[in-house]
C-alpha cells in the first residue's frame, strides 16, 4: 500500500480504504495462480501480444525500480496481473507463453510482496526461493513501445496531443502535428516560421505573421 500509494519521497496520509485496494490486488494475484497454473504448465503455443506485454512489463518494472519510482513499479504489476486475469476471464489464456509470464511474474513480484510470491513460488512447485532467481532481461524489440503521444505546441502554448507509430519518421510527425484540428486554428492567418521536434515528446510550431 504505502509503495502504491505516492511516489517514494512524498508524504502520505493513511486510508483504510486503501489497504482494502492493496488486498483487493493480492487477492487478484493469489486466485490468477490458484485457478491457472496447474493447466498452464501442460500447455503449448505462443502468444505473441501477451509475449510483447511481458516484455514491456520487465522493462517498466526494471527501470522504474532502478529510478526508485515504485508506485509506478506497483502500477506495472498491477497492469500486467490485470492483463493476464483478462486472458482467463475470455479464455484465451492456456500457452506456454502464459506459464512463462506467471514464473516472471512472481520473480517480478518478489521485491514488492516478498512474503505471498514465496508461497507461490513454492505452491507452484519451484525449487529455492524467489528472491535467489536471476531477474529477467527484455527484448528491446518486444518490450518497444508500438505507439507514443506526441505534444504539440504553438508559439510554446499547448494546443494538442497526437498518437502516432513509434518508429513513425520525423517528417510525418511533423505533418500530422500540423494537420491536427486545434493546431490549424492557431496557426491561420499566420507563417510557419520553424518546427521543432523532440523524439517521443514534444512538437513546437513557431510561428510568425
């Protein structure tokens, strides 16, 4: 509760109601493994988009970790536990990929609820303890993000958010920040005079009369 609630370095006041989430979320985690793990060891085939998000997970976990930013640690956790609880929940959930996302998983856990990814451990039929087990490494092209949000600003003003392809090139970016709708009201009447592109974040149009 108290990683989850504020980033680390942030005062908090205490909420029973709170708590009440943070068991509601072990809770979630303690049934995902009750009613799956035994079937999902026998299973095969790969899924690719669970297999993408695992990736993803490790990183934001791993990074965020190193950062000391463990409300968003937690956050990760509870994306990913959510994710794999939507699979069962449709069904679509018995690969070999889903007994691998639930051995990192635990492995994940373990520096955030040491005490109940122990016992899963073990419940689960694992040698040695959690803690002792090499932290798992991303792959840079599963773990990359298909998509981002790119802010666009005029003359340094905030006038809209695109979404567009990761690896989309600067030109294209440039051209749907332009073509966005709130971003042609402010700019009419006037001239581009430079278009400023940071990677991942940020378009600033300046503009001139």
């Amino acid at each position: 509760y108290e990683l989850f609630v504020a980033p680390f370095e942030q005062d908090i006041s205490w909420s029973a109601e709170g708590i009440k989430g943070a068991r509601r979320f072990l809770n979630r985690i303690w049934s995902l493994y009750k009613e799956t793990y035994y079937e999902s060891v026998t299973a095969s085939g790969i899924d690719q988009e669970l297999e993408r998000l695992l990736h993803k997970t490790i990183r934001q976990v791993s990074e965020r970790i190193d950062g000391f930013r463990f409300n968003m640690v937690v956050s990760a956790l509870m994306e990913f536990t959510n994710a794999l609880k939507e699979r069962q929940r449709s069904g679509n959930w018995r690969s070999e990929t889903f007994d691998h996302a639930l051995e990192t998983l635990l492995i994940l856990l373990a520096p955030v609820v040491p005490h109940i990814s122990e016992e899963l451990w073990h419940l689960t039929r694992h040698n040695g303890s959690v803690l002792q087990q090499s932290w798992p490494n991303w792959d840079d092209e599963l773990a990359r993000e298909e998509t981002e949000e790119i802010a666009i600003q005029v003359d340094g003003k905030l006038r809209g958010v695109i979404t567009v392809e990761a690896d989309m090139d600067e030109a294209n970016v440039k051209e749907q920040a332009i073509a966005h709708p709130k971003v042609q009201q402010h700019i009419a009447g006037r001239e581009i005079s430079k278009i400023y592109y940071v990677p991942g974040r940020i378009v600033n149009i300046v503009t001139r009369r």
